[in-house]
C-alpha cells in the first residue's frame, strides 16, 4: 500500500499542495485503508466511505468539518486512481 500513498503524495506536489494538506490527506487516506483491513481505495465505494465517516463520527466524535476532510482526502484518492 505504500506505493499507492507514494502516488497520492506525488500527484499532490505537482498539483502544488501544501505539505501540511498533503500530510493531512494521506494520514486520512491510510487511516481508511486501515479500518478496511487494508483493502485498496479503488476497490470500495460508497458504503465503506459511509461507514468510515459514521465511525469517525460515532467512535472518535470527530467534528463534521474534521470528517469533510477525511472525505475529501478518500475521494481524492479514489478519483484520481480509479
């Protein structure tokens, strides 16, 4: 899975992003790889992006701005390498 965040983190510096946003987003991004058991990004939708933010939500009480982030970071990721 390393060589996926590689990518992510690659394809953001040559978008520009700030190395702050590009932490931010591949530390979310391996946090939902993780809480599917590793399974790649590409390979899930909807329903584990759902469940990701519901357990954000619910079992950490993270804020709704905290969660626009996560998903923002999983849909980049999904996007851009799907």
């Amino acid at each position: 899975m390393s060589k996926f965040l590689d990518a992510v983190h690659d394809s953001m510096r040559l978008k520009r992003y700030s190395s702050s946003t590009i932490e931010s987003y591949t530390n979310w991004i391996l946090r939902f790889i993780l809480h599917h058991n590793r399974r790649d990004p590409r390979e899930m939708g909807a329903a584990e992006i759902g469940a990701f933010l519901s357990y954000l939500a619910n079992e950490n009480h993270i804020s709704g701005s905290t969660q626009n982030q996560a998903l923002q970071a999983i849909l980049y990721s999904t996007s851009t390498y799907s």
